[in-house]
C-alpha cells in the first residue's frame, strides 16, 4: 500500500493570471477552496496518510493554508530557494521521504487515479518509476507516451495535436533507492531529462488510468474544474435509497457533556427526538454508519469494554424504536495527526472497504463540530451540520450544504 505522497506546488500559474490573483498556481480557488485542497483529499481517501509538499514561488500561502485548514495532516514542507526544476524539487523531497516508494503529483493536476491498482503494479514490475497514463482524444498541450504489452515505456512523443492517445498524467510511483542512487544534477527537468533521456533502460512503465483528470494550467481548464468539481447538494429530493448516512454520536445521537466523557451507559442520554429521528432515517438510507471519536479511552477515562456497553444500549434503543445502526466506527487515539480520528478521513477510508458499494457522492455527514464537516468534505460527501452544541456557526460555510436545529428536524426534512 502506498502512504506517502509528494506534492509539487511551487508553480508560478503565469497563464492564469486573468482569472486569479498572484498566488501559485496550485491555490487557484475553486469554490472558494484553492485547488490543492481538492488533490489533498482524494489522495487521503486513497489511503495516503503522509505527505511532502515541495514549495517555491509564494510558499508562505500554502503553509499558511496548510497549518489553517489542515491542522491534523501529516505533512513536511521544503521550499526552494532557487528553481530547481520539476527533477530537483522531487529529489530534494524524496531525500526527506520516510518510505522506499512514493507517490509524486503536481498539485496543478488531479488526476483520480486507483492508488492501490497503480502501486501493485508498480510493484509487479520491479519499476524504478511508473506513471500513471490517461487516454485522450483531440490532444494539443500533450505528448503521447508509447508502451509495449506489459506497460514499459518505449518512447515519447512531442507535443502537437493528435486525434488520441496515451498521455503523461502527471502521476507517478517512483522507487526513492534507485532514483537516488543515480546521483542526478542538482537542477534538471524531471520530464526530459530523466524520464525522455532514461527510457530507453527499460526501467520505466506505464498505467491506463481512466479516473478524472483535470489540469487547471490554462484558464479553460481552471474554468472547467470550477464546473466539474461543484458537488453541493442543492435539494434533499434528490436523496433516494442508494445513499448512505454518516453520524458522529456526541451532540448528534446523545446529550453532549461539556469537558466530560460518556464513560458508562448511566451517562449515554439520547437527544431529544433523536429515536424519532432514527425510525424516519432508516426508511431513508440505505445504510446509516456513525463515526465516533472516543478519546476519554486513549485517555484511560474508560475502557473499551465501557466503551462497547455504551454502544450497546445506544444500538438496543434504537433498534426497539424502529431505527437502525448498520456499522459504528470509532477512534480511541488521542494523537489529533492519527488517520483515524476525525477530521482526518480513516473511518471513512475503512468505510468504504468494508462496504463496497458506498457511493460517497451519493453520502451524507451529519455532525456537530466544523471538524466533522471537515470529515465529510475531504472524503467527498455532502455536510448537514446540526446546532446542537454549536448553535452561532456562521453559515453559509463552504463545508456545509445544510443546516438544521437538530437531526430530528433534518429527517423531517427528508420526509417533507
């Protein structure tokens, strides 16, 4: 499994000028979050958990960004003096990455590659470097890149306009040990000269990807991915019994206590209407999932064995009233950067493998706290956000498509 990923984020964004401020390229805001948020997360869901972000022109924005809007992330920053060209900044990373293969992206480019099915082969073919290739017709800003069979690289082509053809997208698997010990020049182009100059050693391969792809360098394609990215739910009809329904418990399902723990079931409370609530959403969804930080036992607050009596009453409860509860996940660590705890995306990573069939496009998160709408945006669902506990949260939020007083009022809405 891959885990730790590379960022180039240095870009000027010279050809965007007309349609953004003089930030780089990779903070073009789209929906007013820059671009780079968008590749954060779909890497995260993918199961990176570590990241690199390789800086230059204007780092300040995107450490700036990167402490405020992702506190809980796992990452390190190098910031470039001088340019030193796409090969330079991946060299330098790579002298800092923590494992023997890492996967490199441009953060002007998303590309919704398969993480898993791209390092396995990856893998499978003992490649020093792999790139991931997209299929397209009527290319002009592109090259076409040739492979044989088994996906080694044969060739490049230059840029000019053909029908179709296999692409560079930007992604790549690279094998850190062999890169480095070809002792490569402190400044040199990634593309030409390692990728063009080296092919012919037969160490290099190629993988079909047919995810989405975009690259925002020209204002065309950032104005398609303002179009392409836009995933507000924009009317609660449209929810049918192909969705799934995601829950945090305290605030939402159960009374909140302020600086205190749920330790034992004499102190689980249900939230008024919330019983009512469940019977209406069960009817709704097609599974209903909650996802729980439980701190108070990383903390020896309680044990897990508490924990899961808790748990019991609360499912028991719901279950005599009608309701339902198809999987309850959880997090017991009390590290803010662990995968698992919310807002980092873990629970829903496991989510989704555990239930192959969820559509996060087609999932909803409820919670209480911004950090819960943090969770549902970054694994790509839709964010109703209760005030419960947090009655004056400003809204609209770009984190939030709904707002209500409590669940029970948003399965009303539902019904209505």
């Amino acid at each position: 499994m891959i885990r730790e990923a590379i960022i180039l984020a240095g870009g000027l964004g010279t050809r965007l000028r007309e349609v953004m401020t003089d930030v780089p390229k990779s903070m073009a805001p789209v929906h007013g979050r820059p671009f780079l948020g968008f590749i954060i997360d779909y890497l995260r869901m993918q199961g990176i958990e570590q990241f690199i972000f390789s800086l230059g022109y204007k780092a300040e924005y995107i450490k700036e960004y990167l402490a405020g809007y992702y506190p809980t992330l796992a990452y390190q920053s190098i910031i470039e003096n001088e340019p030193l060209g796409t090969g330079g900044a991946i060299q330098n990373s790579l002298n800092e990455a923590s494992e023997q293969d890492v996967l490199v992206m441009n953060g002007d480019t998303l590309f919704k590659i398969n993480c898993t099915s791209f390092f396995d082969f990856h893998k499978d073919r003992s490649s020093e470097c792999t790139l991931a290739l997209k299929p397209l017709q009527n290319i002009e800003r592109y090259g076409l890149v040739q492979i044989d069979a088994k996906g080694c690289i044969l060739s490049f082509t230059e840029k000019k306009f053909y029908e179709q053809g296999l692409i560079n997208g930007g992604v790549y698997i690279i094998n850190k040990a062999s890169f480095l010990k070809r002792n490569l020049p402190e400044k040199f182009s990634f593309e030409k000269d390692y990728l063009e100059c080296l092919t012919g050693e037969g160490k290099f391969y190629g993988l079909i990807q047919n995810g989405y792809f975009i690259d925002i360098g020209i204002p065309a394609d950032f104005k398609k991915a303002s179009s392409d990215l836009l995933n507000n739910l924009t009317d609660l009809k449209n929810i049918d019994g192909e969705w799934t329904l995601f829950l945090d418990r305290d605030g939402v399902i159960n009374n909140e206590l302020p600086g205190n723990y749920v330790v034992n079931p004499d102190l689980f409370v249900f939230s008024p209407g919330v019983l009512k609530a469940f019977a209406i959403l069960k009817e709704q969804f097609k599974r209903i999932i909650v996802v729980s930080n439980q701190r108070g036992v990383g903390k020896g607050l309680m044990s897990l064995s508490d924990l899961q009596k808790v748990h019991t009453k609360m499912q028991e409860e719901i279950r005599e009233n009608g309701g339902r509860i198809d999987k309850l996940y959880y997090c017991t660590d009390t590290d803010d950067r662990c995968f698992q705890r919310k807002p980092n995306p873990g629970m829903a990573v496991q989510a989704i493998k555990d239930f192959l069939d969820i559509d996060l496009a087609k999932s909803i998160m409820v919670g209480n706290k911004a950090g819960d709408m943090r969770f549902g945006r970054s694994a790509g669902m839709h964010t109703v956000f209760v005030k419960t506990t947090n009655p004056d949260q400003p809204f609209p939020h770009p984190d939030i498509d709904y707002c209500f007083e409590s669940l029970l009022e948003f399965a009303q809405a539902l019904e209505s």
